[in-house]
C-alpha cells in the first residue's frame, strides 16, 4: 500500500487528491472532504482556525494508516489535513482510499476519518460573530 | 527537575502561551499533571486532557527526562 500524509496551511486541492489514489488495481474510491459548515448550534460561524502539534499529528496518521491498512487491503490511502484560518465552505481535511473492492473501501475511509478525529492532535477553534471557542474543549 | 512544556488549543490560553517552564515536583507524567493543575486550576475544567512525551501519548507512569519533549494535548476537534 502507498500512503500520502500531509498537514497544509495551504488550501487542499481535492481533485489531485482523487488522482493520487487511481490505481489500475482499484475497482473505487472512496473520499471524505471535510468541509465549514456555516452554523454550529443556530450560532453563525464567521471562520474557523486550525491548529496541529505537526510531528506528532503526521506520526499520529501514520498509525491510523497502519491499522487501517491491517484491516483492510488498500491499493492507497491519502490524508491531507488544512492548519491556519478556513472560511465557511472550505476544505479542512480530505481522506481517500482506493481498493479492489467498494466494501474496503468504505469502511477504510470512514475508519480514518473518525479515529483521526478521536486520536490526532490537531484543534479547532470556531470564531463566531459574538466570540469564540475551542471545539470539544469542554464538557 | 525543570521541565518546559509545550501548549497548544486552549491549553495555550490557560497557559497564556505556547510553552512553559516550572520546576517538576516528582518525575513522571502524573507527577507532571498534578504540578500544572496546581499552577492552572483551569486544567481542571477540561473534558479531559493527555501528555505528550516525545510525540507520543504517555501513562500517567511514565518517567520523564530533562530531553524530553513535553506537551500538553487538551481535547482534539481536527478533522
């Protein structure tokens, strides 16, 4: 399996993210794109700002590919994840997967996306027009 | 032993900044989890949080080094 783990503050380019998992030995892809909703709770969202503890959060994706890629046979396996200041549409986080078959697929993808975001140290703050708040922060 | 900490997320505001020094009392991760939740009560607010040594998420037994990278990881929301 080949894997592509990558923390931006540049905007994420979701078509080449596509490319870079075609392979001749997939039968699908599967993508996750993560993108600003514009409300949490009825409250507006004016931007939302990203902040990652870089070294330990590619080591941290790293795992997650590992274990991903023992549960699943992954032809690739691509995480690129957006640091800095996003405005309400754009893209935080985009997964892809590529593998023979559509049930690995699946399920790979959603693996990644939702233990990243139990496992790698990465924070968001939502600035609303009112004040703001670091998500998950408190109970 | 002196420490130097590194903050990030709201750990960075209760801190008021990105690292910190303070002399650890003890030498393991819980050690070090007491010591900063006397310093910063608002620690303790938290949902939770984890130390990280050396990029890597530590038990609370761990025996830390004066080399070691430390930092603190408050709740994770990335994604």
């Amino acid at each position: 399996m080949e894997t592509q783990i990558i923390i931006s503050d540049k905007a994420l380019d979701i078509q080449s993210c596509i490319e870079w998992v075609r392979s001749p030995q997939s039968g699908g892809i599967d993508v996750f794109i993560g993108t600003v909703r514009d409300s949490t709770k009825g409250k507006r969202v004016v931007r939302l700002e990203f902040e990652a503890y870089e070294p330990m959060a590619l080591k941290e994706m790293e795992k997650i590919a590992a274990q991903a890629s023992d549960k699943w046979p992954m032809q690739r396996l691509l995480i690129h994840h957006r640091t800095g200041v996003l405005a309400v549409g754009d893209v935080p986080v985009i997964i892809a997967v590529s593998c023979a078959h559509r049930d690995a697929a699946f399920e790979a993808c959603r693996f990644v996306i939702d233990t990243l975001k139990q496992t790698v140290p990465i924070w968001k703050k939502e600035i609303f027009e009112d004040g703001e708040v670091w998500v998950a922060a408190h109970p | 032993m002196k420490v130097s900490v590194l903050a990030f997320g709201i750990a960075k505001d209760i801190f008021g900044g990105s690292s910190v020094e303070f002399q650890l009392d003890g030498n393991t991760a819980a050690d070090l989890k007491s010591t900063l939740e006397r310093q910063y009560p608002r620690l303790k607010q938290l949902r939770s949080y984890m130390i990280a040594v050396n990029n890597e998420y530590a038990l609370d037994e761990l025996i830390l080094t004066d080399t070691d990278e430390i930092a603190i990881i408050p709740p994770v929301s990335g994604g």
